[in-house]
C-alpha cells in the first residue's frame, strides 16, 4: 500500500510538471514576465550645441528624481529618508517630515539633481527599499546667460523653446524606443543586457557664435544700458567678409538654466531674441535708399549743400543725432 501511494504521489507530480511546462507554459510565462520584465520608452541624448571654437554651449546631462509610494513606506524608511536629505541639502528635518506627511503613489521628495553631483547620495538611497529613483536627460548651460535668446532652452520634457533649441528642434532631439528591463524583487528596476533597439542621439550644431567676443558684447551692452538709463539693449556683431554672425545679445536676459525664474507675465519678453524678432525705425540705414533713387532721378549734384541741422535736431531735453 505505501508503494502504491509513493507511486500515485509521482505521477500526480508528473503530470502537474507536464501540464505546467507543455498545456500551460504560454500563460506561466507569460506571468513570468509580467512579473519580472517592465519596458519603458527611452529617448537618446540630445545633440549638444558648439560656438565656432568648440566651446560647448549646450548639453544633455543625466538627471534624476527622488520620489517614493507613501502608502507603502514603512515608518523605518520615512526616518532613514528624512536624515539621508536633511544632511545632504543641510535643511532642517522638519522640511521633509512635512513632506512626508503627504499620502500619494507618487510623492516626489527632490527633483532636477545632477546625478554626476549626487552619486553619494544615490549610493546610500539605493540601501533604502521604499525609496525610488528615475533618471531622465535634461540640459545644461555652462555659460548662464551668455547668448540666452540666441540658444534658447528645453522644458521639463527636454523640448527645445526659442532660439536654436526651438527653431532646430527636431535635429537636435534623439530617437525614441521601447527598451527592456528587469524588475527585482523589491520592485526597483534594471536596464536588461537583451536590449538590441536602443535609441539614437541628436546631431550636434555648431554655430558661427564666438564666446570670447559674444561675452564682451554683452558686457559693452550692459555697461550703455546703465549709463543711458534705457530699458533694453540689442547689439549684434558681423563678419563683413561673408555675414556670419560672431556675436548677437539682448539685454535684458536672463540665466538658461533657472529661465523659469522670471516674472509669468513678462518671460516672453525675455525670451525672445529682440535683435531679429523686434521692429525698428530703419534710421541711417535708409539712407541708401534715398541716395539710390536721388541717382535714378538725376539728383546726384555733388556741389549742392543741405542744411542738416548741425547733425541734431533738440527735442525736449534730448538731442537727436540725424
């Protein structure tokens, strides 16, 4: 009888195998993989932007968010997090406790880091299991405000806005892809070694700008908005040989990696590049015009004098160069 019932006992395992690896295999692995394998859309690295010399104007940095489910973090990871961020940032505990406080799936705890800047702090967030970390590209500008309205930046989702980020912005931008990765136990995920369709990076540009001669611009520009008391000052510099444009400023501008601190309802002014984008009286310009036609018509009587005012017209308490 114990034979018998050893012997019933392996063939009701056998056949639990072979219907789990022959009549259910699909459906099982396919819970398999729902469990263990997550795909996300990745996009390359933008393209970054050069001035004439190779100075790099603008590029793609790894960033990263901290966030973490606060209905599924245990009052031991919540005091962890609290003195992990207090110390990095040198802030009082009392900020993220009030954070933390908050119920959400996604409760967001620090946003917008340099990952390059933070490894330390990702290293000793990755030993807390509640707490996640997304990376994503997003840009950098070395030079601040240099050539703001020229270069223009990218929003939170990495689309180029004004200047050569708007205008060139499908060149710039990388490919997108579905990419695989592997979920561990804990929930967090790891980039899988069997991907094969991996995203491509955007073309670099690399414009006629000189850093050198675009910063003494701008600082020629600020030094005639303060002593004329103006409200804006445009300049623009030229190659006379071909046209290619050295140097373009507007004033007043504005840091490209905080453009969001500016005042909502006047951004716009700052953002665009008054140079080409604004309307100007053509002024001395014209003059080519009037001696053109004055050609056409015969006028051109090279011993005829005009009287011009002695070069300024007085209008109110200014005096205005004709």
């Amino acid at each position: 009888i114990f034979k018998n019932i050893i012997l019933s006992f392996f063939i009701f395992i056998l056949i639990k195998f072979f219907f789990i690896q022959i009549i259910y295999y699909s459906s099982y692995k396919s819970l398999i993989f729902d469990k263990t394998i997550t795909y996300k859309h990745n996009k390359g690295y933008r393209g970054n932007i050069y001035d004439r010399n190779n100075n790099l104007l603008a590029y793609s940095t790894k960033k990263c968010i901290f966030w973490i489910d606060s209905y599924n973090t245990s009052h031991s990871d919540i005091s962890k997090i609290i003195d992990l961020f207090s110390t990095e940032f040198k802030s009082p505990k009392s900020k993220y406790e009030n954070l933390l406080n908050q119920k959400s799936k996604y409760l967001v705890i620090e946003r917008d880091l340099i990952s390059y800047y933070h490894q330390d702090l990702i290293n000793q967030a990755k030993k807390i299991n509640s707490l996640r970390i997304e990376y994503y590209n997003h840009r950098l500008y070395p030079y601040n405000e240099l050539a703001a309205q020229v270069i223009g930046f990218t929003d939170y989702e990495n689309h180029g806005k004004y200047g050569i980020e708007g205008y060139f912005n499908n060149i710039l931008s990388g490919s997108e892809s579905i990419v695989q990765y592997n979920k561990t136990a804990s929930g967090k995920t790891l980039f899988s070694q069997n991907n094969t369709n991996l995203p491509k990076n955007g073309s670099d540009i690399f414009l006629t700008i000189d850093v050198k001669i675009q910063e003494i611009l701008q600082n020629q520009l600020k030094n005639a908005l303060i002593v004329n008391r103006a409200k804006s000052a445009n300049g623009i510099i030229m190659n006379p040989h071909n046209g290619e444009i050295i140097a373009m400023a507007s004033l007043p501008d504005f840091n490209l990696n905080n453009y969001k601190n500016l005042p909502s309802d006047s951004a716009h002014y700052y953002y665009i590049n008054r140079v080409i984008s604004s309307a100007y009286e053509p002024g001395s310009t014209f003059k080519i015009i009037c001696f053109a036609s004055a050609i056409d018509i015969n006028l051109n009587d090279s011993k005829k004098k005009y009287f011009s005012e002695n070069g300024f017209i007085h209008y109110l308490q200014f005096n205005v160069c004709r």
